[in-house]
C-alpha cells in the first residue's frame, strides 16, 4: 500500500476516490449480473441448438441407411454465405447470427433419389445450426472476457479500494485531531507561560 499525506487535500481526495468506487460498484454489479444471466440465457441455447443437430443428424442416418444408393449429398450443396448482425450486450459488442444462403446444384428428377429434396433441407439445416452455434460461441466466449474483467474490478473495488479509502480517511482523520489536539495543548502552554511571565514582572 502506498504512503499516503496526513494532510487534509489528501483527506479530500481519498473521499472524492471513496465517493467515486461506492457510486461506480453497483453499475458494476449490475453490469455482472446482466452478463451472468446473458451467460447462462446463451448455454442453455447452444446445448438445445446442439440437441436439435443430433437429432437431425439421426434422422439423416436413417434416411441414408433406408435409400443405401450412393449418392454425395455434399456435391449437391453449398454454402454460400452467412450473415450475422452486429449486437449489444451490457456493453459488449457481439456477433448476432441472421441466417445462411446456400446454393443448390440443379437438380435432374429422373436421376436423383426422391429423398433427395428431403435430405438437402436436412444438410441445410445442420449447416445453419453448425454456422449458428459458431457465433454463439463466439458471443459466449466475448461476454465471459468481459464477465471476467467486470467480476475481477467488482472485487478490485469490493475488497481493495474502498476498503483502503476507508482505512486511508480514519488514519487521516486521526492523524489531523492528534494535530490539533496538540495545537490546542501548546496553545494553552504558550498562554500559561505568557501568562506566568506578566504576573511575575
């Protein structure tokens, strides 16, 4: 901890910083407690959007094992683009996902499985919860950075500063009455003394 001045500049000033922490804490808290809850709000989405791909992924199995003609699904599709939004979260700046656009290669009627249209949305399908779940993470990974710095100055400010502030403006405070309780005390002396010295001419 840093020397601090027993002055009374210096009593303001660790005041004006006290001031400062105890207004700024419960922003902060709040602040914490939104991306806790954005936290939690974006796990619980990306484990339905990853319980909705295996569920597709299965179905597709079962498509593929029921029509067992080899035929490449990938060649028919192709991811053109994904879009995503620009968010705010508690300050934050996130990705929001807005959908993706694939290309289909044409298709012949006669030379293609019936199941294929089916099996395509499928494939389509997966590639937008995959593409989705991608920006999730991201966003997951941004709102924990910062979850993580708001928690860290929380404490910073909960268990360090303001705490020292308090401690800083009683040592202070002390300091300066024992001065003036001393002032007083030489005061009287030098009186006394005055005072002694007229009665004795």
């Amino acid at each position: 901890m840093p020397k601090i001045k027993h002055t009374k500049s210096e009593l303001k000033n660790q005041r004006d910083d006290l001031y400062r922490y105890e207004r700024f804490l419960p922003t902060l808290e709040l602040k914490k407690q939104q991306l806790q809850i954005e936290v939690r709000k974006l796990n619980a989405a990306l484990e339905a959007s990853r319980a909705e791909e295996a569920g597709l992924r299965a179905e597709l199995d079962g498509w593929v094992r029921i029509f067992a003609e080899p035929f490449e699904l990938g060649a028919m599709l192709r991811l053109k683009e994904v879009r995503r939004l620009s968010g705010n979260i508690a300050g934050v700046a996130i990705p929001i996902f807005q959908e993706v656009v694939f290309e289909r290669a044409p298709l012949d009627l006669f030379q293609t499985p019936p199941w294929l249209d089916d099996g395509l949305a499928i494939l389509e399908r997966l590639g937008s919860l995959k593409a989705a779940q991608a920006i999730m993470e991201t966003q997951g990974r941004l709102l924990s950075e910062e979850l993580r710095t708001t928690t860290q100055r929380v404490n910073l400010f909960e268990k360090v500063k303001i705490p020292e502030c308090t401690d800083n403006i009683r040592v202070i405070r002390i300091f300066l009455g024992d001065e003036q309780t001393a002032a007083v005390v030489r005061a009287k002396l030098a009186k006394g003394k005055a005072m002694a010295e007229a009665r004795s001419e």
